[in-house]
C-alpha cells in the first residue's frame, strides 16, 4: 500500500526527464508536452540558461530568511512592479497563498474604510484554491464538499453580467473588493469579456473596491501578454501569481497597487519559505528569458496555429462545441464528458488534460516551436475525432 495520501486521481505513469518541450517517462516513452505541469514549466524543461542560474544560486544560498534584507526580493518586485504598472509585491510559495493574501488586503482595506464585516464579489466556476478561505471564495462544490462551514463574506455572481455588479453595487455597501481570474481555467477556459472587465475597473474606481485579478494561471506570458487582464488595457488593485513564475520552482506573489499596496503592514502578513533566494533567483530566470527570447509573441504565433489548425481539422465535426482561449491557454469544449481522451493521447505521445469534464486542456511551455504546435494539431485532431465518432451513439440518444 502507498503510504502517499491518496488525494489525486493519478494517471499510471511517471516522467523521469524533460528537455525542451519534449518528456520522457520511467519506461523510455516520449511525450510532447502540451500541459507544462498545468501551466508551470514556462520555459520547457531542463532550460540551460534557468538550470545554470540555479545551480549558481545553490551555491550561494537557498534560503535566508525574511528577518533580514533580501536583495533579489527587491530585484524582483521591482521586476513584476515594471511589468504590471502595480507598487508592491508580498512574496509566498503558492497560488492559493497569494490569492489568501489578496483575500487579507481585502478584508483590511474594507476594515480601514469603516466596513466591520467586508464582502467579496466572487464567480461562479471560479477556482482560487484549496485552503478553506480559498476554497469557500472557489466556484466548485466539489471543491468546497466535506469541508464546511465555509468562510463567511463571499457574495457569488456568474462571469460577464455586469448589470448584476450594477446591482450589487447600490443594495451591497460591505463589499470591498470584485475577485476574478482573467480567463478561469480550472473552470474550463472561460474569458472574462474585455469590455466587461473595462466595466468592472470603472465601477471598482466609482466605489472604492478593489478589483483583484486571480492571474495565478492565465499570467505570466501565457495569454501573449505578461499579464492577461492587459488585454483589456486595465490594472488591477491586487494581482495574485504563482503558476508559470518560478519556471517550475514553487514560489507565489501578490502584486498590488495604490492603497492596496500599503493595506498589509509590519505583522499582518508572512511566510516562513516565502521570497526564498532560490525561488527569486528562478523566477528573474524566467521573466528575463521571456523577454530576450520574444516568448510572448511566440505564445501569440503557437497559439494561433493551434487554434487555427484544430479549427480547420475539426470544422463540421458533430460534438464539438467550441475552441477559446489566448495565446498557450486554449480549451477545447465538446459536448460530452471526455477524461477519456487524456489516455488517449498519451497513448499518442501527447500529455494533455481535461477541466471543467468537457474541455480539453492545452497549456504548453511559451518556448513551444510553430513545428511543435502544428505537431500538436496533427496527434490531437484525429483523436477528438475517433473520440466522438466512438461515443456518438452513447451520447446522441
Ligand atoms: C492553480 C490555481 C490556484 C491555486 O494554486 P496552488 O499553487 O495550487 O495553490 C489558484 N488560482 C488559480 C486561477 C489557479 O489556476
């Protein structure tokens, strides 16, 4: 018996090394990697100049500690500051610690306006994460089953009504702050409009809230922009990261920006492993390959040829709802449960996943090749395909 707790439905393989955007599992099997570790392997695997750049900070040092200065702390924040137009930057080790942090701020800056029981706007099909505060502010009931009481002071909305915002902004005076993901993606890549999230900023400035955008998946390069909330030209309050930051080592981030930046002060907030050497080193690794390497154009240019050859293979093809998404961050919805075409292609030689049942994953590294991407139409193509000629009759009746 395994003596891991048993918390994943686990697939029955394991990957033993990387190289590029190319795995290889313990039995010798190659994969193309269409998934990054769910949005995390920014730049591939076994990136020279991010493997040079931790080796070099293994060296040095891994961890000090936040009782003292930590100058690639400063380095980085002033990093992410530049990058996003925000002011200052709170370092953690996780997505759901960051978004816990944002969920503080907010809760502060409500107390500090006067609100004694401060309120959040939250979404349906929202995820921000699995410790209770997040998982209460999560849209899933999966998620939240077996875990109540849940934490108080959400109120739920769907995504893309911004008449029931309206609404909620003359009956609502608790609420302090509207928190969303850019594109929800535990969801099943569904978009927050742009003019809606233009719509959000205004009533958030009209009223004193907080707009927190949830960038821990759709940020960091992977919608073409360093941030995705970009694409509609706005700035948020407060910016949750972690996913694709560290390039695959743990590190999270809340970025956030006029009284928002100043709310947490001296014994509000911390982290033991938050804004560690090794993770900042990483993560300035990573942006700054980013920018010398042109990734986010390169997202822009796969993900086009992705979107446009799965279009043109599967036009007319019966059960397939729509294909959505930015840049490296596509789903593909088809009309019926399809966990089954995970196995199926990584039969192919293809890792992706399944969210949301129906939507079909693809987040590959942002150092994927047009070759590869058209590699990638090529093996998945013919795979939904089989899958929903095979399962037509199940699902037609
Ligand atoms: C993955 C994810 C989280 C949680 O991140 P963890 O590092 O697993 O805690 C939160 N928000 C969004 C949008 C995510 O995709």
């Amino acid at each position: 018996m395994s003596h891991v707790m048993n918390t994943y439905a686990r697939q029955n393989f394991a990957l033993s090394h990387g190289e590029g955007a190319w795995l290889w599992d313990t039995e010798g099997k190659r994969y193309l990697d269409a998934l990054s570790g769910i949005a995390v392997n920014t730049l591939g695997h076994q990136h020279p100049r991010l493997v040079r750049a931790l080796e070099d900070q293994v060296r040095k040092l891994i961890h000090s500690s936040n009782l003292y200065k930590v100058p690639l702390q400063e380095e980085l924040a002033d990093k992410l500051s530049a990058l996003s137009g925000m002011d200052t930057v709170f370092f953690c080790n996780s997505g759901l610690e960051a978004n816990e942090a944002a969920l503080k701020i907010a809760r502060k800056y409500g107390h500090e306006r006067g609100i004694q029981r401060p309120e959040v706007i939250v979404y349906e099909k929202a995820f921000h994460g699995r410790s209770i505060a997040t998982l209460s502010a999560t849209g899933n009931e999966k998620v939240q089953k077996g875990f109540e009481p849940l934490v108080e002071g959400f109120v739920r909305v769907p995504l893309n009504d911004i008449h029931l915002i309206e609404y909620l902004s003359r009956t609502h005076p608790n609420i302090s702050a509207v928190f969303l993901e850019a594109i929800q993606g535990e969801g099943g890549i569904h978009p927050a409009q742009i003019e809606y999230l233009q719509a959000l900023r205004k009533i958030c400035d009209e009223k004193g809230w907080l707009l927190m955008i949830d960038e821990v998946q759709c940020g960091i390069g992977r919608t073409g922009k360093w941030f995705a909330h970009q694409w509609a030209e706005i700035i948020p309050d407060v910016m949750p990261l972690a996913k694709g930051l560290g390039g695959g080592v743990p590190i999270g981030a809340v970025v956030a920006k006029g009284a928002a930046a100043t709310v947490l002060g001296p014994g509000n907030h911390g982290s033991t492993f938050g804004g560690n050497p090794l993770a900042m080193r990483a993560a300035l690794e990573v942006l700054a390959v980013m920018q010398e390497d042109n990734l986010l154009d390169n997202a822009r240019e796969c993900g086009d040829i992705i979107c446009k050859g799965l279009s043109q293979a599967l036009a007319g093809v019966n059960g397939l709802v729509q294909i959505r998404g930015r840049g490296l961050m596509i789903g593909i919805e088809l009309d019926r449960p399809c966990g089954a075409l995970v196995e199926m292609a990584r039969q192919a030689g293809l890792l992706i996943n399944v969210t949301g049942e129906k939507v079909l994953r693809l987040l590959p590294p942002l150092i994927f090749t047009s070759s590869q991407a058209q590699q990638l139409v090529q093996i998945l193509s013919p795979l939904i395909i089989r899958f929903l000629t095979a399962s037509s009759g199940v699902n037609a009746a």
